[in-house]
C-alpha cells in the first residue's frame, strides 16, 4: 500500500499533495475505479479495473457524461491527455491529468481573480464546474458548496492506495473553510459553513452526483437496463432508473468556458 502524500508528490509534482489530498477526498473517497456519471448514479461502484473498464464503455455506449478515476477526470478530457479508460483507472496517470487540469484553473484565477477571489478557491470551482462561480455555491439548499467540502476535506487523513510503496511520509494537512457564497435564485437558502471535516463513515461516492442512473430521456442515450442478481466482477455495473436529482449545469453558469 502507498500512502496518497507519497503518490502525489511522485505523479502531481505541480500541485501541493496536500491539495490533491482535499481534491480526491471530496471526489472520490480515494477509490481509484470510482465513476461518477452525470444526471445520475451507478447502483454501486465497480471494485477492479475489469469491472470499471466495461461500465465506462457501457456508459459511454449509452451516451451518457461521466467522471472516472481518482481525481474523477471527465471522459471528454482523456483524449487531451492521452489516457484511454484502463489507464484512467491508474491511480498515477489519473491524478497526473487531475492535477494539469487543477493547475490550469489556478493559472487561469490568478491571472483574472487575484484581487477578487482566492485563487485556489476559484481553481476548484473551475476544477468542479468548468467556471470561477458554480462551485462557490451549494448543489441544493442548506448544503455546502463544493469548494467548502474541499477545504473541510484538508483535515481528513488521506487513506492508502493499493500500489507498490515507496519510501517517504506524509503530514495530516489542515485548512479554515469559508463561507459560501449567496445561494441564487431558485435556491431556498444559502448553505450553511462548514467549520470541521467528520471523518467519513462509509466510501465517500463520487462528485458527479453518482447511486442510480437517472433516465431523462434524452435523444442519443440509451435505455437503461435492469440490475443484476448478482455482481458479476468482469461485467459493467449495471443501472436502474431513479427520480433526477441536481447535477451541474455549467453551461448556465459561463462565467468562463468549461473545462470539462
């Protein structure tokens, strides 16, 4: 087993591995084959890379968007870094593609929101919605935004990643959260700040809003089909319909062009 702080230094040398840390905590729970798909979520998550592999090809069959791997790096960006699903589902590769994404946002903010925002608090929004504002306020109602879930999630201590180890160690990172911003109109209320990170009770599902696939009919994307009996490990993760929940919606949110 490796711990996080090392395999980030080793593989995301351009982003403090304490940031990473808060990143992958609030994304993925450190599960590098986790899938979080967009406008829905799977029945559960895949636990080995075969199995991971063909629910990406299924879900990318059936038209729909999704985020893979431990940083939860979107389909649509692969191709920019040169990462097919297998590699994705590497926990090295797929944190070296999270952080130039990262790293990107942040150059971005600082070049245009120094005097505005927190530059690093801007590059997760960015990192989370593709723009400088969605992530600074809450999915739903009473909830925190996901820029404070991250921040809170620097004083939750990194878990081990099943690789082959090397020598080093690691500090528990900490960091004060914000508050959000004003919740915008259709919002009940503005969500309520975070001012310490519980540790996790149970695996943390992925940011993009994965547990059932939510079927809103839309024209390209296939029917769903019906849950297994039983978890078959080399066959993908079956789906089953649910109520649609709120998902991101960046392109109502351009402020800035999406990322993702």
């Amino acid at each position: 087993m490796l711990e996080f702080m090392d395999l980030a230094q080793q593989c995301a040398p351009t982003v403090a591995p304490q940031t990473m840390a808060a990143l992958v905590q609030v994304e993925s729970g450190f599960n590098p084959y986790a899938i979080g798909v967009v406008d829905g979520r799977l029945a559960r998550q895949p636990v080995n890379l075969e199995e991971a592999v063909a629910t990406a090809q299924q879900l990318e069959a059936g038209g729909w968007n999704f985020s893979l791997g431990i940083a939860q790096v979107n389909r649509h960006n692969l191709p920019k870094y040169k990462l097919t699903y297998a590699q994705a589902f590497d926990a090295c590769a797929n944190l070296r593609a999270g952080s130039k994404i990262l790293q990107d946002c942040y150059a971005r903010a600082s070049a245009k929101l120094a005097s505005e925002k927190d530059p690093l608090h801007a590059a997760f929004s960015c990192y989370y919605s593709g723009n400088f504002s969605r992530g600074f306020r809450p999915d739903k109602a009473g909830q925190p935004s996901y820029v404070q879930k991250v921040l809170a999630s620097a004083g939750v201590v990194p878990k081990a990643i099943p690789v082959v180890p090397a020598i080093g160690a690691r500090t528990s990172p900490n960091a004060r959260v914000p508050a959000a911003e004003p919740a915008q109109p259709g919002d009940a209320t503005a969500a309520v700040p975070l001012t310490a990170a519980p540790a996790p009770s149970e695996p943390a599902e992925p940011a993009d809003h994965a547990s059932v696939l939510v079927d809103l009919d839309p024209p390209k994307r296939s029917a769903l089909p019906q849950p297994p009996t039983a978890p078959v490990a080399d066959d993908a993760v079956k789906l089953k319909a649910q109520q649609p929940s709120a998902s991101r919606t960046p392109a109502a949110d351009a402020d800035d062009f999406s990322v993702f």
